[in-house]
C-alpha cells in the first residue's frame, strides 16, 4: 500500500515542504490547543485555592436593620419606617415572542417573598405575536392585586435586548436591578438571598447560579447542563474568589443601579451586551459577587438548531467585546493577572476555528507520520490526550462534584461532551468570523417551549418560533461531509494498526455526525 509520505516523495522538494508544512500547521494547532487546555486546569486550580474565600459564603437571608428600639410596634407609622428600610428593587423581564413560558415567568415573579410596595416590575415587551395580548392581561391581573407592575412594549427592537433594558432604566425606581429572561424560575427566596450582598457600597452586581429545569429531557440538554454547570461552578467562582473579573450571564442577577450607569449604560454594538458591561463596570471599579446560592432554574434549549442558534451569539458577542474592549483592559491599571485572564475570557472562542483547523488536517498528519511508527505517534496523540481530554475531564468532572451530582454518570458521558465540542465548532468558527466584522448583526432569540413532553416540544416547533440560524441549509452538509471524511480515516487507521490516533478520529467522527444527524431529524420533524 502507498501511503502519503511515498506519493509526497515522487514530488521531490516541493513534496517535502508540503509535508513540513502540513506538519508545522498541525503541531501549531495542537499547541494552541494544549495551552487553552492548560488554562482550564488552572482554573480548576484556582477554584480549589480559594474555595474558603469571603466572596464564597452565603450570606443568608437578607432582614433590614437600623429600626430604633424607640419605634412602637403601635405606631401608625411603624410599618412605614420598616419598610422604608427595604431597599427598592426593579425587576426587569426582557421578552421577545414568549408565549409559552411568560405566564410561568410572571406567576415566579409575584411569589417573590419580598414587599410588594418595594417592588417595581417592568415587563420589558418586545413581541410581535401574541405574546403581547397574554402579557397585558397578566399584567392588569396582577396590578389589580396590587402589584406595582408595568407593560413597557416597543413597537421595533431597537438594541435589542440591550435597547429594552436601556428603555426600562428610564423608567426604574429601584436602586437595583434585577433580570431575569423569559424561561427562568427563580426561588421565592431570590432577592432575600442576594441583597445580602450588597452590604459593601462598592458591589455593584452580584450573579447566581443557572440551574436547569430539563437537565433529563434528552441526551442533548443533560450535556448542556454540564457544560454550564463547569462555567457557572468552576469558571466564574474561580475568578471572582480569585479576585479576577467575571461577567453577568445575562440573567438570574441583581445590578446596583448605580454601576450600570456609571460604567455607561447598556450598549448595543455587541450581542452580548452582559459580557460588555461586565468588563466596563469592573473596570471602573465596582466589585462584582459571584454566588452558589440561590440557584436559579431554566430551560435549556431542547434542539440541536436552537443550541446552535444560542452558541453563534454568544460566540460572536464574545468576539465583538474582545474586539471592543481588550484594548481597553490593558491600558488599564488593574493587575496583570487579572488583564491576562480577561484575555482568555474573551478569546476563548478562538479554539472553535482551532478545532476546525485540526479538523482538516489530523488525518493527512496521521498518514505523514506513519513513517515514523508507534512512538512517533504517541509523541504526537499524547498532548491531545493529557491537554484535551485530561483537561475537559478534570474540568467538568470537578463541576459535577461540587454540585454533588454522580462522577460515574458524568464519566461516561464525558466521550458525548468532548463529541458535541467538536461537532459544534463549525458553528461557532463561523460566529468567531462574524463576530469579526464591524456589523454588530442581529440577537436571534433562543427558543423556549416549556415542554412536558417529546411530543410538546415537536408541536410547538411545528407551530412557531422555529430557529432561524443552526442546524439548516448547507452548514449540516458540510457537517456530514466532514463525518465522512473521518469515517474515511478511522477506516484507514484500522487498516493500518493506527490504535493510538482511532479514539481521536472516531471523537470526531461522531461529534460532526450528531450535530449532522440531530439537524436533519428535526428538520424532517417539523417541515
């Protein structure tokens, strides 16, 4: 059998640069990988150093102080000065076309155990179906309660949902801000267990733990909620307890009003206006608290095209805030240490067009190294094993512990994560080329259904609200095509004894043909 290396060798000196090419490509890949792999492991490091720091305790329920001893409890004006003492919360709740889920958001909202004359909620409405009517009636019913609740509908999506916030601001009252998106369900204790924490005058957000209310649905939402329970447990209380910056998510957060202002408000040149005014308020100074508890619920998208929709924009505005604000984080005077962690923050997304890359060029590798035999091999696979698969082991294994979830279950699924790794990086490679260009793009809204079934979640596709972006037309193709490209090279690695690099090769084979796969089903199942 003629392998690459002998045809390379009829080609002379041309041949040989290909080769030396081919080869410097993939071991620059490799490398760039390995150091994104050595980063998680430092920050699970980091994570375990501080686990005893002050930002990681609760800080239980929050209860006014300051009442005098002289206040009698008979006194028409006692419960006025009591309640003076609680401080105003606006509850802000951005929604685009969400009408499966907003009258769940609502009824969480009014149970919040918390004054009702100290809260002021905005229902933030952007809808163009009939989300709007349902949220008018909900609204009046609760007003009639005696909710302070307001309906604050534009008739464009100017921003976004930067611009609905922006827009509410206007009209808040309350010296803190909390969000919340449509699919959440927040505990009644949410605000009694985070304003605790705004006992330091310069805490300007404080950002809870997601939790997943469909982590069992499929094979597709109990790997997502992996993936974010790594973020929220190890990434985000590495940083904060290690005095790094970190970033609100977006939602399940309480804002002090005064840092968002000062930081400049929400903008809307980025898709992920969170991450931007994050970085811009810590920049200017204000702490932030990341906390474990409360833990606040919500649905995890249920099909590959709305995960798909969901990771290109936060890709992409990952990318446009690095491109906005890297500049700006080290002309700054903040430490080095926490300069070169926000730098890996927001260029993390690099390892999508890395893995791509890889993608391409792993199975002409494999056969140029052939020559080389069974060492040469294990010289080669060996850093994808110990920095890939030993540092995405380490890194969500180490989540799931802390969450008191089963190690055994999450091993095995470990093989499925790294494959949905893969087999999304096409995806976000081309959110990472979006994001870019100067054109901030469209906020394409993840679908949310508020499934109690399989056959829920195939209806309500059907009717509406199906994913625009993910999972359709050419890109599923190209998906496909690269499955078959790997089937092609773990064939020629059994043919050849290549024992080492087959796990590799089928990773990716399986990750690129899953995502393929999910994207015809459910386009098939729809249509």
């Amino acid at each position: 059998m003629i392998g690459l290396a002998d045809l390379i060798d009829t080609f002379g000196v041309a041949g040989r640069q290909i080769e030396t090419l081919v080869l410097v490509v993939y071991f620059g890949v490799l490398g760039l990988l390995s150091i994104f792999g050595l980063h998680r492991l430092h920050l699970v490091w980091l994570y375990w150093r501080n686990r005893g720091s002050e930002s990681s305790l609760d800080a239980g329920t929050f209860e006014p102080t300051g009442f005098s001893e002289d206040v009698n409890a008979e006194d028409v004006n006692a419960d006025e000065a009591r309640a003076a003492l609680w401080p105003v919360v606006t509850v802000q709740l951005p929604i685009f076309n969400e009408l499966y889920v907003v009258e769940r958001l609502l009824a969480a909202i009014a149970a919040l155990d918390y004054p009702r004359d100290r809260l002021d909620i905005q229902v933030l409405d952007d809808s163009t179906d009939g989300t709007r009517n349902l949220v008018a009636r909900r609204v009046r019913e609760l007003r009639e309660k005696g909710y302070r609740i307001e309906h604050h509908h534009r008739r464009d999506r100017a921003g976004f949902k930067a611009g609905a916030l922006a827009a509410g601001l206007q009209h808040a009252s309350g010296e803190l801000i909390c969000i919340f998106d449509a699919d959440f369900v927040p505990p009644a204790d949410f605000l009694r267990r985070t304003l605790g924490h705004f006992d330091d005058s310069d805490v300007g957000l404080v950002q809870v733990r997601w939790g997943h209310l469909n982590r069992d649905h499929s094979l597709l939402t109990r790997l997502q909620a992996m993936l974010l329970d790594a973020h929220f447990v190890i990434e985000q209380a590495a940083r904060n307890r290690s005095g790094r910056f970190f970033n609100f998510n977006g939602t399940a957060g309480v804002w002090r009003r005064q840092a968002i202002d000062e930081a400049g408000g929400w903008q809307h040149d980025t898709l992920t206006e969170d991450l931007d005014l994050s970085y811009r308020a810590q920049l200017a100074g204000w702490r932030f608290r990341y906390v474990d508890t409360p833990v606040a619920p919500a649905e995890l998208p249920t099909t590959i095209a709305a995960f798909k929709s969901q990771q290109h924009r936060w890709t992409k505005g990952a990318v446009q805030t690095a491109r906005k604000l890297l500049g700006r984080l080290w002309r700054s005077s903040v430490p080095l240490r926490v300069k070169v962690e926000g730098t890996f923050h927001m260029t993390a997304n690099v390892v999508y067009p890395l893995m791509v890359a890889l993608s391409l060029i792993v199975f002409p590798a494999m056969l140029l190294r052939l020559s080389g035999g069974a060492r040469g091999a294990l010289m080669i696979d060996l850093p994808i094993l110990i920095f890939g698969t030993g540092a995405v082991g380490v890194f969500y294994l180490a989540a799931q512990h802390e969450i008191g979830r089963p190690l055994t279950a999450a091993l095995l699924r470990l093989p499925a994560l790294m494959a949905l790794g893969i087999g999304i990086s096409l995806n976000n490679t081309l959110a990472v080329l979006d994001g870019c260009r100067r054109a901030t793009g469209e906020f394409v809204r993840t679908p949310k259904l508020a499934i109690a079934s399989a056959e829920d979640n195939k209806l309500r596709l059907r009717r509406s609200y199906r994913t625009r972006r993910g999972g359709r037309g050419w890109l599923s193709w190209v998906e496909a095509g690269l499955a078959a490209y790997f089937a092609v090279a773990s064939a020629t690695a059994v043919g050849l004894h290549m024992w080492v690099s087959l796990p590799f090769l089928l990773l990716f084979l399986s990750g690129y043909l899953y995502t393929a796969g999910c994207s015809w089903r459910e386009r098939a199942a729809t249509a």
